[in-house]
C-alpha cells in the first residue's frame, strides 16, 4: 500500500520530473496530428525480476522456472525458452531506444518496482497512463488516427476491439497475433507495411522492442502505445450494446 512519507532529494526530484497521464495524452495527439513518430515503453517490478535474474546467470543459459516465474508464467508472457542474453538485451533496447520510458512510479515507494536504471534520463511518464485515459479519451485517439493496429497475443481481445471499434467508432482496427518473443521480429516487418498511424500493443517483456522499431521506420511515422494488461480496458466494452444494434441491424 502506498504511504505518506518523508522523501529524499532524488524522490522529489522524481515525480517533479514525471510528465503525468493526461499530460501525455497530449503529447500523442500532437505527435497524431503532426503525422509524427513518438514511441513508449512501461516497465515494473516484473522486468525488474527478470533483469535480476538475467545478471544472476550466464549469458549462454536459457531462461528457466524459478520461484518468482512459473512455467505457466513464462509461456503467458512470451519469454519461454529465451536465452539469458537475448532477453537482457531486449529489456535494455526497449527502455533506451523508445522515446518516452514509463518506468513505474511506485519505485519511489517500493524498491522492487524501481526500473529507472533501465533508462536513466531527466524525465519520465506515469506508468498508469493506460489505465487513468478514460473511455472518451480513447475513443477520441482512435478516431484521430482512424486505422489502429493491435498487437497482442489473444485473438478474442482483438475481435472485440475491432468489432467495437468498426461498427461504433468507424475506425478499422488490424490485428497483429504476438504471443512468444521469437515473433518479434516478424511483426516488426509487417507492421512496417501496414498503414496505421497508431498501434496499440501487449507485447510481454521480451518483445517490447516492436514499439521503438515500429514508430520510427516503415510506410508512415506511428505512434506506438506499450499498454501492457490493461489491453482489455482497450476493448470499448461500453460500446459492445451501441455496436451491436448498427452491426445486427437492431
């Protein structure tokens, strides 16, 4: 739980120089409008264990079940199987190429969530940006952008988003399938030729990458949102009634 407490110097300094949610929601209309590239990264205590636990390693060693990650753990998030190397290197590519780095604010109160080390830099964004844009906040950037590309593991999320999305909002949602780190690579390529202005992604640890690669190089310039598993606060459930009645006719 989070407490009131007296903080240091270096705390203080922290949140002074964290841009708040809607602050940055400001700042991806603009890059929208501008038709330019702008890219984010979020990273918690969950990066932090695996960070912790690539150090503890060696680099020629595979990622395996420990105490923190099940099997089940591992394979949900994408990162069965990775090698101890790839994995660290992806985490720290992520977090140094993206334009805007969401390290978690709870770090100022708790030390296992402090990734800040992952990307030292004057500023940040709140971490819970995702979850604070409220439903006319996000129905308002999809309709900016008018095509959105959706990357995440779960094809039942994505039909819910595209659904809503087409028959409520009139925005096209492409869906990109990415559930294991090893697809990376190809989802970059493709979302290179896809000409969605925003992509919204869940990429688990290990793929966070896509998102500076896909902002910065392909068709256009994009906007890419790390919204991590708040993707199903991203599906537009209050419009499933108003989406439904157009889609069937009602």
């Amino acid at each position: 739980m989070w407490e009131l407490k007296s903080l240091n110097s270096n705390e203080i300094l922290r949140c002074l120089n964290t841009i708040s949610s809607h602050t940055f929601y400001m700042l991806v209309g603009n890059a929208l409008s501008r038709k330019e590239s702008l890219s984010i990264v979020r990273m918690a205590d969950g990066e932090k264990l695996l960070l912790d636990l690539c150090n503890k390693n060696h680099d020629n060693e595979f990622i395996q079940p420990t105490e923190q990650f099940s099997a089940e753990w591992l394979k949900n998030f994408g990162v069965s199987d990775i090698p101890i190397s790839t994995l660290k290197e992806r985490l720290l590519s992520a977090a140094k190429n993206s334009d805007y780095f969401a390290a978690s604010l709870a770090g100022i109160q708790f030390p296992q969530y402090n990734v800040d080390e992952f990307s030292p830099r004057g500023f940040y964004v709140d971490n819970f940006f995702p979850n604070q844009w409220d439903e006319p906040m996000k129905e308002n950037l999809f309709k900016k952008a008018g095509h959105v590309l959706f990357i995440h593991r779960n094809l039942h999320t994505a039909d819910a988003m595209q659904i809503r999305a087409k028959y409520a909002l009139n925005v096209k949602v492409t869906y990109l399938a990415l559930s294991h780190w090893s697809q990376a690579d190809d989802v970059i390529k493709k979302a290179h030729k896809i000409d969605a202005p925003l992509v919204v992604y869940s990429a688990g640890p290990a793929s966070k990458i896509i998102g500076p690669e896909i902002a910065k190089y392909g068709n256009i310039p994009k906007v890419t949102l790390d919204i991590g598993q708040a993707a199903d606060r991203w599906t537009f459930s209050h419009l499933r009634e108003k989406a439904d009645k157009i889609r069937f006719n009602l």
